[in-house]
C-alpha cells in the first residue's frame, strides 16, 4: 500500500512532498504569479461586493481573514488549487475518469499530462462533447480530435447528428458568468446591482447544472430574485448566473411574451393547489382530488326475484 501521499492508482510509486512540489512547478511555475493575482483578485471582489451590499461584520470578517490566507499561501497552496480546478474541468469533460475526486486529487503524472496535454479545457475555453463511434469516425476524418468518446471543440460549436461540427446560433450569446455567493442574504443586493450594470442588449438567465434557463429583462427584475430564491442557492446545482447578450433585434419581444406566458401559467397552477386545499378541508365537494375524499363503492348486484306461485 502507498505511503500518505502517494500515487492514488494501486501499485503506483509513493509521492513525497518534494516531488508533488516539483512536479506542480513543471507545469504551474512559469505562470504561478498569474495564478496567485487571480486568486488574491477574485477575493478583492467579493469583498467590495460584500461592501457595498452592507454585509454584516461577520461577513466582512471573514472575507478578510480568507484575503489573509490567499496572501500568505505558499506556492505549494497555490498550485494544488489551480491544479484541482483543472482537474474538475476535465471532469466534466470527460477526460478525466468519474472515479478521480478533483476536491482530494493527488498530482500524479496521468493527471498532470492530462492536464498539459488539455490546457484549452482546463482553462475553459474548449470542451468535450460526447459523441458515437460512428460519429466519431466520422469527426476523426474532418480533422477533429477525439478522446475518451468526446470530440474537443470550443463552446461556440455543436455537433449535429449527421456528425457535422457547426456554430452555434440562436437569439443570445453569453457574455459573463457571474458566481452566486454563499450567503443568501447577499443574493438579493448583488442581483440589484448586476441589473443596474447592465446594457440595453442584454439580459440574465439562470444557469443550473450547467444549463441555461428562464431569460429575464431588467424589467423584470423582481421576478428573477424570486426565482433564484427559490432555489435556495448554492444547492440544486445553482452557483453561477450568466448574463447574455441578444444578438437578434426581435429576440426582446420573444422573450418578454416567453416569460409573461411562464409567470401565467405558475400562477395558474397556484390557484389550482390552493382550491384542491380547499375543497380537501372541506371534504370533497368535486373538483381535482376530491375521489381521495368522497370514496365511492359499486353496489352489490340485487338478488334474483322468486317467481310468484298460482
């Protein structure tokens, strides 16, 4: 069995401190005080969004006490992140076996090579589609990579059925991904100020499990808070927002109709739940649900009449 540390494959070599360290330095050293900026930047964010959102001392607390630590993080610190968040990145591509948890990953060199090999998709900016083999072969032949049953592509393209790779259309392109905070009681401050920046062209959707839903125009604001309330975030596989452009001069009345038709309809469907309420206190009384209540039984088939005599 490996040492603490070591390799996670069974069999594989134990890995010492030193030689993690000098493995994630052959591949994060050239850009580790890019890594390190980044990192100390997105906290700097967040806490002048906490800031301005009047967060609690509690909150700005332990903003500052996490900035303290990104400062003070070794480079050891530093690159195990950045080389975790590649490996997720992978994950979701499929380059990366579901068995490797990115969270507790040890930097291996198959991960590691996996990860230089793939820097376009551990930086986002390329992705694995799951394909066929038949799909795929045909996609080999038109010069596109393939691995692991996923064809390597950049996010603005698709693959069709016929196993052509096209761009993508459609009435938006998104712009910004914007990470929710933990906190609930930010998620309302912070949305007020994402719609107050925004442009005349653009609106923000709800992306949950990396799918983009619910288009919402600054006019409706309100509406959209509900919704993201509603989702009790960051659980539900809700973190991010993203905010979109509209690439179609129509698209504007398309999606106010689309959202106005959505809203109808939720409020339909309340008004339903809470008439089947009513009718279920007061015991039936017909309607949706009331067989729950008002059972009825067949009646037992009648007997035969005696023929009379004389």
């Amino acid at each position: 069995m490996a040492r603490k540390g070591g390799a996670a494959r069974k069999g594989g070599p134990a890995l010492t401190a030193s030689t993690r360290l000098g493995d994630l330095r052959g591949l994060y050293g050239e850009r580790l005080a890019d890594i390190r900026s980044s990192y100390e930047t997105e906290i700097k964010r967040q806490l002048q969004r906490a800031l301005d959102a009047g967060a609690d001392n509690a909150k700005i607390a332990s903003l500052y006490a996490k900035q303290l630590r990104r400062q003070h993080a070794t480079d050891y610190q530093m690159m195990i992140r950045q080389f975790r968040s590649d490996t997720a990145a992978l994950r979701r591509s499929g380059l990366v076996g579901k068995e490797v948890k990115a969270s507790t990953a040890r930097p291996t060199q198959s991960l590691l090579q996996r990860i230089a090999v793939y820097p376009k998709v551990a930086a986002g900016e390329q992705r694995g589609v799951k394909v066929t083999r038949q799909i795929a072969k045909k996609l080999k032949a038109q010069g596109v990579e393939v691995r692991k049953g996923r064809a390597i592509l950049s996010p603005e393209f698709k693959v069709t059925r016929s196993g052509q790779v096209v761009q993508k259309g459609g009435l938006m392109v998104p712009t910004r991904r914007i990470y929710l905070d933990d906190d609930p009681s930010m998620i309302e401050a912070t949305m007020e100020q994402i719609f107050d920046g925004m442009d005349d062209d653009e609106l923000i959707m709800v992306e949950a499990w990396d799918n983009l839903s619910h288009a919402y125009l600054p006019r409706r604001r309100k509406e959209f808070i509900a919704k993201i309330m509603a989702y009790q975030p960051p659980r539900n596989g809700l973190r991010y927002i993203t905010v979109v452009k509209v690439t179609d001069e129509n698209a504007d009345s398309w999606i106010n109709a689309h959202t106005e038709g959505r809203l109808e309809r939720a409020a339909k469907r309340r008004k339903e739940r809470a008439r089947e309420k009513r009718q279920a206190k007061r015991g039936g009384g017909g309607g949706m649900g009331a067989h729950r209540y008002t059972p009825q039984f067949p009646k037992p088939p009648s007997k035969p009449r005696k023929a009379r005599k004389g």
